[in-house]
C-alpha cells in the first residue's frame, strides 16, 4: 500500500511559538528603554547679535521656562570690541514660583581690549528663569554674537 | 497472473471506519477489490496492517491528514486492519471492486 502522510510540522510549532514569546519579550524591553531613552535630555543651541546702544541689554533669556531647565553657558564673541568700549556682563536668576523678576547673580567689567576674546558665561540650572545681559558703559556701539547652549 | 486492473473501476464504496485503540477492521477479505484509498480525517496517528490484526507501531502509519493508497501495484484482496492510540483516529475510506 501506497502512503503519503502530510508534513508534520508540530516540532517547528513549537518552536515558533518560543520565538514568538521571545519576540514580545523584546518588545516590552525595547519600549521600556526608549522611554527612558526618550527621556533623556538634547542638547540644543539658539543665538543671535546684540549691538550695544549703551543700556543694558538682553543677551539671552529664558523669563519662564516649562519646567526644571538646566542651560549650559553663553558665548559672546567679544571680537569687535576695542581699545575704548567698556562692557558690563551680568547674570540673573529668578527662583521665586510665579516669577518674580530677575535678581543679580553675577557681574563683571571689561576695559578695552578683551582676551581671551570670547566669553564664555556658565549658567545653572533654574526652574523659574535666567538672563544673561551686556551694557556698554563706554565707547561706540559695537555687534557682540552670542549663543547659547542648553538642554531640553 | 493476470493484470488485476479492470479499467474503468466499476464498483466504488465510500466508508468511514472510527479506528479504535483495540485492532479495528477496516475491511474483511474481498477478492473483487480493485481499489483502496483511505484519509486518516481523525486527530492521531493510526497503523494498517494488512491481513493480521494492527499493532501500535508497526504496519503502514498514516498521520492525521495522511493517506494509503492501494492499487494495480499493490493490490491486496484480504483483511485489514488498524489500530491507533486513543481511538481519535477516522479512516474516510473508498473501495473499488469489480
């Protein structure tokens, strides 16, 4: 007698089932690390020019952040300044919930010349805002460029 | 011997034997068989022995969703028999004779 008997793949069954358990183990670790990945933060960068006209003037503010901030430094290439500009740097912090305005932190005073000729001004963390300002106390007005780096 | 074909198979007999798990006949003795194909449409393997009563292991096995088929080639005209483990197996089976 003639037999045929169908494929029998109960041995590939199970093992494909065992894959498939594997599968969706993996997949409930990769979600857990990209939500902890997710949640790491970006480094960011923004900046712009500020020319001085001899009052003081933001260089860079963040008057209300989202949440617990934490920016990196400013930079402010001091490159235009000359023998007869004066500036003064400063630095606020505003740690009052709601917001209650800047408060002085820090401040200092460049005669002439500069060199190093870029400045380089760490920040804190901060939950309710941080600004860094210029004032030229002395000479002609001059583009001081400036960015800044942070964490979102 | 002559060429037992008879070519059309005149006669057809469709059946179904529930295959136990004592030595089930599936068919007696026919000397005008010309044909048989049987499916094991059941859900275990079973065992055809041809002219002694089955054994677990032993004989032609045919698998669930398997089949036997006896011809020209191989024609046997006596008792046959099959057994399976749990008596799951079924043998949906058709018989040509003369």
């Amino acid at each position: 007698m003639r037999v045929y008997n169908a494929y029998n793949d109960a041995a590939l069954l199970v093992l494909i089932a065992a894959l498939q358990a594997d599968v969706t183990s993996i997949l409930i670790l990769v979600t857990l690390i990209e939500a902890v990945t997710s949640a790491l933060p970006t480094l960011s960068e923004t900046g712009g020019t500020v020319t001085t006209d001899g009052t003081e003037q933001n260089v860079y503010v963040n008057a209300a952040p989202l949440g617990e901030y934490n920016p990196i430094c400013v930079t402010i290439n001091c490159t235009a300044q000359t023998a007869g500009e004066t500036i003064v740097i400063r630095q606020y912090y505003d740690n009052v919930p709601g917001g209650a305005g800047a408060i002085l932190v820090d401040e200092v005073t460049y005669v002439g010349l500069i060199s190093p000729e870029m400045l380089v001004i760490d920040l804190d963390p901060n939950r309710y805002g941080v600004w860094v300002t210029i004032e030229r106390t002395a000479g002609v007005a001059r583009a001081y460029i400036w960015d800044v780096h942070y964490e979102i | 011997m002559p060429k037992p074909t008879v070519w059309p198979v005149p006669n057809k007999r469709p059946f179904a034997i529930n295959v136990g798990a004592a030595s089930t006949q599936v068919v007696p003795a026919f000397l005008s068989r010309l044909t048989l194909v049987g499916v094991n449409i059941g859900t275990e393997v079973c065992y055809v022995s041809e002219g002694t009563p089955a054994i677990i292991g032993q004989g032609d096995a045919i698998y669930p969703y398997g089949s036997m088929h006896m011809d020209e080639h191989n024609l046997y005209t006596g008792v046959i028999y099959a057994i399976c483990a749990t008596g799951a197996a079924v043998l949906s089976c058709t018989e040509g004779s003369n």
